[in-house]
C-alpha cells in the first residue's frame, strides 16, 4: 500500500537519526583511539556501523514502497570527551532517545494500520531493548572499573573481542 506521507517523513528523519548515531558513535571511537584504548575504538566503531545498516534498513523499506527517500545533512560529531564513562553515558543518552523516536514510529504505524511499516519498526523495538541493556552494563562495569587504571585495560581487552554486529545487529539477537 502506499505509505502515509507523515509515516514516510518519520521513516525519512529516523534515516537521519540513524546516520546521525552513526557519526556520534565514530566520533566516540576517534575520541578513544586518542587515549590508545583500542578495544573501546573497535567496539565504538563496531557500533558505529550497525548505526548505518540500521538506517539502510529503513532506506530500504522505502526504497521497496516507492516511497521517495530524502536524506538531511548530518551535525558535527564531537571527539573529545573529558572521560570514557562521560562517552558510554552519553551513548546511553542517544540510545534513549532513539527509542523514544522509535516508539513513537510504531505508534504511528499501528494508528495509520500500516503493518508493513510496523513489521519494519518491530525490529527496531527489539534492538533498543539490547542497546540500552548493553550501554547500562557496560556504564556500570565502567563505574566499577573507574576511568583509568588495570581495571579499564581489562574493559578494554573484552571489548575487543567484539565483532562487528555482536550486540544487536542479527535479527536472531535484536
Ligand atoms: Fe539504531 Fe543504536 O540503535
């Protein structure tokens, strides 16, 4: 069915919102490739990436309707943060943020009766239930740990281990 064209504007913005997580999580990733943590880099930068696909997710359902995309420009990123914990925190910020926008995308599918688009959007629910939990544990495991110190390089090596898409990006972990 053709898409509503406030639903297409939504789905429009949040491809902004998702590009735009993305260049927050690079900037994160430069900010701890300054410090030398490479573990922390990689797993921003892993997430970084995620950030992208979830966005070409969105493009394309779009793309598939015939729907028109548009794609806004994109804010300065910051890459400097005055400590690693201040980082994860405001991850967590933008994570609660998308899915506040991402609740109210599924809202607005299921009062438009657009099941397609609330297919899509159920997804993008599950995946915000992980991204939270994960930015929580790893904020608490930072407070543990403190911002410098053995217990950060141990943070570090673990959070090297991960590959890209590891925490959320399979359907079958979202
Ligand atoms: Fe696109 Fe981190 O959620």
């Amino acid at each position: 069915m053709t898409m509503d064209g406030s639903l297409a504007k939504a789905l429009n913005d949040q491809i902004n919102h998702e590009f735009s997580a993305a260049y927050v999580y690079l900037g994160m990733a430069a900010y701890f490739e300054s410090l030398d943590l490479e573990g922390f880099a990689a797993w921003m930068r892993a997430q970084s990436e995620e950030e992208w696909a979830h966005g070409m997710r969105i493009y394309d359902h779009l793309a598939a309707r015939d729907t028109p995309i548009t794609l806004g420009g994109l804010d300065e990123a910051d890459t400097e943060y005055s400590d690693p914990q201040s980082v994860v925190a405001a991850a967590l910020t933008l994570e609660q943020g998308t899915t506040r926008s991402v609740n109210a995308l599924y809202a607005q599918a299921v009062e438009l009766g657009d099941y397609q688009a609330k297919s899509l959007v159920d997804w993008f629910v599950n995946e915000q239930t992980e991204e939270e939990d994960t930015l929580r544990t790893l904020l608490s495991q930072l407070r543990i740990a403190g911002n410098d110190g053995a217990g950060l390089l141990i943070l570090d090596r673990e959070l090297a281990a991960r590959q890209p898409g590891a925490a959320g990006e399979s359907d079958a972990q979202a």
